[in-house]
C-alpha cells in the first residue's frame, strides 16, 4: 500500500483497568499500529489512566487519548469515542475481546480489495471448563461470528449510517450493523477469525441467566428484537393444535382403516414443540455453527440444550413482561 491511512482504535470500558490492559496491550503490539488510542471509561475504577497503559503506549509511538465518563452506556461510549477520534478509519474493539496481531493490517488488505466501507469484526468464542465450552458450543460455536468489536470502518460510514443508540445497555452494536445492511453501504465480513473474545471463561449458569436477562431487559424495545417468535408460536401452534383435534374428524372422517387416520395426533402434536426445539438448539444450530457432529453425539447435546433451555427462558420472560416507557436520546439515530 502507497498510503496506509491513519487509524484510531475506540475502546469502551466498563471493566477494571487490569483487563483493560490486556486489550491495549493487544492493540500495542499490532503488526500495522494505530495513530491513536481512544478510551472511554466508565468503570467504577475511572478516573486516572492506569500508568502500564501511558507507558505501553507511548513505548509504541501511539497517541493515548483517556476520557472519563461515568455510568456511559456502550453506545454512547463509542459516539464519545468516535467524537475524540481524529484518525481516517475507526476501529471499534472492547475489553474481553482480544484482538490477534494481524488484526489491523488484515481489515486494511480487505478494505483495499474489496473497496468497502468498512470491515466487521470475525470473533472467536474461548472457552476452558466443561460449562463454558457448552456454551459456547449451543449460543456461539467454532466457526468465527460476526461482530462489532474487531470491526474497522471508514469515517464517512458515520456521516450516513449516523451514530449508535446511546440509550440501551446491549443490542445497539447489532442494530447498527442491521442499518448499514439496510442502507446498502458495502461492508466485508471476514472468513477468519481476528479477535478471541475470552468473557466466557470464568462463567457460571448464574452469571450466564444473569447477563441474558440485564441484556434482553435492556435492548427488547429495540425494532430488530420485535417478538416476532413469540407471535409465532401465539398464532401457529394454537393452529396446529385445533388441527390436531379435528384432524381425523374433518380429513379421516374416523374411519382407522383409512390411510389419512394418524393414531395419537394430539399427542404427537403436544410434544412436537419440545423434539423440534431440542433436535434445533442442541444439534442443528451447533453444527450450522461449526461443531463436530462426533462432540454432540451420543449425549452430551442433551446437555448443550439444557443450557439454551435456562437462556432461552429468561428471554421469553423477558420479552413476556410489559413494554417499557423511556426517553430515548435522538442523538444515537441521528447522523
């Protein structure tokens, strides 16, 4: 490349400074380094740049800019970010997702190739105990996942995809992403991973059910979480029940000999919904993920379903309760 474009990397963090060290560390040592480093932070520990993070980055001729902000939601703290950045790309990356040494001088190759606006994060899922690779396995799997963090856009995607809502705890980071697809501005997704996300490690079910339900509370009013499978389920199994119990009434007219007579209907229909979900959630979706059919088999899917089961029903609950009343900020949908 003739010109190798200014880049500002924005960290949002909501975490102590000593993970906060490790991912500035990872931006440090970048085979293609940053101009500058923009923090914002919004951890109980904010305050004062930790010293190991001035001397780290002014050891790698990287400009530190730290800025303060409590209680800052991720969205807003990635608008602030965005506000103090000065470089030609932004690089959106968070505490506990680790970026890989190639990191930046990978999305520049792509950005170049396929003259895109920006590049979105590939992340990988670590994991080390037998909980956390279940989870991994039934929510996330091998194969790398589409995400912000680890993502690098030009900053005139700004000027007409606007800013991030900065009113919702979780679920902005997606609903941008669904609004540059809309607006048809050209993005590359990355076949190979480029980021270890390591917030897995360390889990239990209760931080797990915790976290599903601080995050779906907090960003079920956003457009793209409209329940849409709980209508679903509202409207077509009650369907499929009144067919089962008229089944072979209207179409068999009882008649057992006939070849229409299904034996046990209601049954079968009744217990449709649980095989289907545990055939879906513990084999299918991790194996559309990249699992090894040989990891699932003969049982321990059985036990990767459990665990989406706990999750999944936190969500309905969630998405269950009465629709929330705020004041959303116009600021994050406005370019």
């Amino acid at each position: 490349m003739s010109h190798v474009p200014n880049i500002s990397v924005v960290i949002p963090s909501n975490h102590g400074h000593r993970e906060l060290l490790y991912v500035v560390r990872a931006v440090c040592y970048q085979t293609v380094k940053p101009v500058e480093i923009v923090i914002v932070d919004s951890s109980d520990e904010c305050g004062v740049c930790p010293s190991e993070i001035t001397a780290l980055c002014a050891g790698s001729d990287i400009i530190l800019i730290y800025e303060q902000r409590q209680r800052a939601l991720p969205g807003d703290a990635r608008n602030i970010g965005f506000c103090l950045a000065k470089g030609e790309l932004i690089a959106y990356i968070d505490v506990q997702t680790i970026p890989r040494p190639r990191w930046l001088e990978a999305a520049l190759s792509l950005l170049a190739i396929h003259c895109a606006a920006g590049v979105l994060g590939a992340t990988c899922f670590s994991a080390e105990t037998r909980f956390e690779r279940l989870v991994r396995d039934g929510f996330y799997g091998l194969m790398p996942r589409t995400t912000l963090p680890g993502s690098v856009f030009r900053r005139e995607v700004f000027s007409r995809a606007g800013q991030f809502i900065d009113w919702v705890r979780a679920g902005e980071d997606t609903e941008w992403i669904l609004r540059l697809e809309v607006l048809k501005i050209p993005i590359v997704y990355p076949a190979v991973a480029l980021v270890d996300y390591v917030g897995l490690i360390g889990s239990d079910m209760k931080q797990l059910l915790k976290k599903r339900y601080r995050n779906y509370t907090a960003s079920r009013d956003l457009p793209h979480f409209f329940p849409q499978k709980l209508l679903l389920w509202l409207v077509l199994y009650p369907l499929l029940v009144l067919i089962a119990f008229n089944w072979n009434y209207l179409i068999a007219d009882w008649r057992m000999d006939s070849p229409l007579y299904i034996g046990h209907v209601t049954k079968i229909v009744a217990i449709l919904p649980g095989v289907t979900y545990v055939i879906v959630r513990g084999l299918m979706l991790p194996l559309q993920r990249g699992v090894g059919i040989w990891r699932l088999l003969p049982v321990r899917f059985m036990a990767v379903t459990l665990v989406c089961v706990m999750a999944d029903l936190v969500k309905v609950l969630v998405f269950s309760l009465p629709k929330r009343t705020h004041v959303a900020s116009a600021a994050g949908l406005e370019s």
